[in-house]
C-alpha cells in the first residue's frame, strides 16, 4: 500500500460556546490530486479505508464526530452501514441530482440512527427532499443571501442544526451566532483573528525562571527546585505529572527535588514550554494551541530521524512556538526577546534558513496541503505517518 493513501486532512467544526463539535475528514492522496479534480465516490472509499483501517477514528477526532463526505451514487450503496453511526456525520454532496434512491437511502439510514448533514446547500427544487431528513445543514455563510439564510433556518426551525461554512473572520463568526447558526466551521479559528491578547510580560514569571536555568550550561536542580517550591501551583503540577506520567500509582514521589532528577532535563524543557502554552490558552485559541502542540513533537520526532547528530529539543521548541506571534498578538521578533530560547530556535522562528527552519517549512506546508512546497528530500514513507499519528496521540494524552 502506498503511505501517499493515508492522507487526509481534518477541519475542526465548533459550537456555539466554541468547543470541538467535530472534525470534517478531507480525501488527500497526492500532490497532483491535491490540487486536480478526483472522482467522487474514490475519494470517499479510499478516505474510509484509511479512516478506519489504516489511521483509527479515534485517533483523528479525539472522540467528536467525524463528517465525511458522500457522493449522492454511493448513498445509495450499503458502504455508509460500514460505518458506526455513533460516531459519523454522514455528509451528503450538493453536486449530483437527488433520486428517488437517494431519498429511500437517506430515510434508511435516518431509521437506523445516522446522522446525515447536507453540503454546502442550496435550496432548490432538487435539495427540498433531503431536508426533512436533515440532522445538519451546512451554508457557505459568505457566499448566500443573508436572506435566503434566514429564510431557510425559518422553514427548518429547530429540528435542524445550521452550521456556518468558510467563516473567514471574526465579525461573521458574530454575524452567524446571531443569526442563530449552531455549529461553525472555517479559517477564521485558526487565523491572526483568534488571539490571546496578553503581553509576554504577564506570563509565569516562575516558569521563566526555570526556563532560563535549564538553558544555562550546567542546569541545577537545586535551583530548580527552589524556584518551583516557592510557587504553589507549579510545585503541584510538577508532582503531579512526576507521579501520574513517569511513575503511575506505584512508588509516589513526595519531594521536588526528587520529581526533578526523575523527570530530567530534556523533558522538564519540554513540559516548562507546555506549561508557558497553556497560560495563554483561551477558549477561542485553543485549536491553534493544539496544533502547536502536534506540530512541535511531530518536528521532534522527524528530527530524530532526519537529523540524528542534531538535539531534537530545538526542532520540538521551534514547532510549539511557531504560532506564539498569533497567540500573543504581537510581532515574532518583539515575543522572542522575552522568551529564553536558543540561538538556532529564535533564528528559526524569525525565518533564518537553518535545520529548524527549513524543517518547519516543511511541515506546515505539508498541514496545508501544499505538496508542492514541501521539500522532495522529506520522503513520505510509513514512517512518516506513524510519527504524525504519535504526535497525536501524544498530545491527547496531554488533554489541552
């Protein structure tokens, strides 16, 4: 099997009170059929077949629901009934003609308990019947008449959810609560316009202290340990992940001292960093604050392979940090002054061609779907993916 096949890409879909609803699962294959047309019903097979068989659901959607797209052809197989209804949203494209096949299917499913969603709908004669059966209606929000909008939530009242595509800015997300939209869906929960408006000065002074003491040439633990006893919290957090994640149930550890020396220096830089993140999540950016998350273990783990003479803990640091900017609503190069990071990082972040640099080119172009700029010396190869899936899994565990 091709590991080109195990692409796909995900889109997260919130609620009113901006909590992960679910994520749409997007067919990629390749960097031509990325950016070219495919065939409808061989771009939902061979989503599933790598959904299900080749990534694991749960591993992609942490739990929520996945939408998946159909062709109005393969609603009318029996491919949908392969699938958990717990757990899908089956999504009905707006392209081809409703039948009278597609309308028993849908009805079908319905009587089974599947939650169906229709597309990017328009309300025509050729949509109408699908709409009683509806769970969701999914509108590209910039794209229809505020009227025709409101005309259609009207008709449907509250047995359907209205949920908000291509919401691009912070003013339509406004717009579509409003108006009484339910779930919302597009590039403005990942873009500058979702920030934590704090300056870098109001962070945990604390964790900048130890921050600054492990990047010094020979870290003390017993300096460590006396700035983490002196803050409540943190002596708390750090015991607490000592016992939970190192130690389990058995042998618990009592002393900071001693939950330092177990954790050691590599891990403390990358839970300090952990730390700093979750300081400046807020409900709005807390999507961008996992994405940051998943693209600094990913980076560390490629690192390990593609650069092994190399510590991987700058390329970690570079990927976490790739977003700070946006969550701080301030330039890159003013955020980094007050941030103890290492040479290499903050050339990186500041866009100088080095290992990390190039290396975070790479991956969030290859988040984007764009094949064509990441580089040809990254080969997608199965052990890619399954370092993409242990970034994933990783950061569940983390629970942000």
């Amino acid at each position: 099997m091709r590991i080109m096949d195990a692409f796909l890409a995900r889109q997260p879909i919130f609620d009113r009170g901006l909590k992960i609803y679910g994520y749409e699962l997007l067919y990629r294959q390749s960097r031509d059929n990325f950016f070219s047309g495919i065939d409808d019903d061989q771009a939902t097979a061979e989503l599933i077949y790598n959904t299900f068989l080749v990534m694991g659901l749960q591993d992609l959607t942490d739990g929520s629901n996945a939408f998946i797209n159909f062709s109005k052809k393969l609603i009318d197989s029996d491919i949908p009934f392969l699938l958990p209804k717990e757990n899908i949203v089956v999504e009905i494209l707006e392209r081809d003609q409703v039948t009278p096949a597609t309308v028993e299917a849908c009805k079908k499913m319905k009587a089974m308990g599947y939650k169906l969603a229709l597309d990017d709908f328009v309300a025509d004669q050729n949509n109408l019947p699908l709409i009683e059966m509806a769970d969701i209606i999914k509108i590209e929000f910039p794209a229809v008449s505020k009227n025709e909008q409101s005309s259609l939530m009207k008709r449907c009242g509250k047995n359907v959810k209205f949920l908000a595509e291509k919401i691009e800015t912070r003013e339509e997300f406004r717009q579509a609560a409003a108006m009484g939209y339910d779930l919302f869906q597009g590039y403005f929960f990942s873009k500058p316009a979702i920030i934590q408006s704090k300056e870098v000065v109001t962070l945990n002074v604390n964790l900048f202290s130890v921050l600054e003491e492990l990047n010094s040439a020979e870290p003390s633990y017993g300096v460590m340990a006396n700035i983490i006893k002196s803050d409540l919290g943190l002596s708390y957090k750090l015991l607490k992940l000592a016992n939970s994640v190192y130690m389990g149930s058995k042998n618990k550890i009592q002393s900071i001292p001693h939950a330092l020396s177990f954790i050691g220096i590599k891990e403390m830089h990358q839970w300090i960093a952990l730390m700093l993140l979750k300081d400046m999540q807020n409900v709005e950016n807390a999507e961008l604050i996992k994405q940051s998350l998943i693209r600094g273990k990913f980076m560390e783990l490629l690192a390990s392979e593609l650069y092994p003479q190399s510590e991987s803990s700058g390329f970690f640091f570079t990927g976490i940090f790739s977003a700070i900017d946006v969550l701080l609503n301030s330039p890159m190069e003013q955020v980094l002054k007050g941030l103890p990071l290492s040479i290499q990082v903050k050339q990186a972040l500041l866009g100088a061609e080095n290992e990390q640099r190039q290396l975070l080119n790479f991956v969030t172009a290859w988040e984007k779907g764009h094949w064509e700029k990441a580089a040809d010396r990254y080969t997608m190869s199965r052990k890619f993916m399954e370092l993409y899936f242990e970034a994933l899994k990783w950061t569940q565990k983390l629970n942000y």
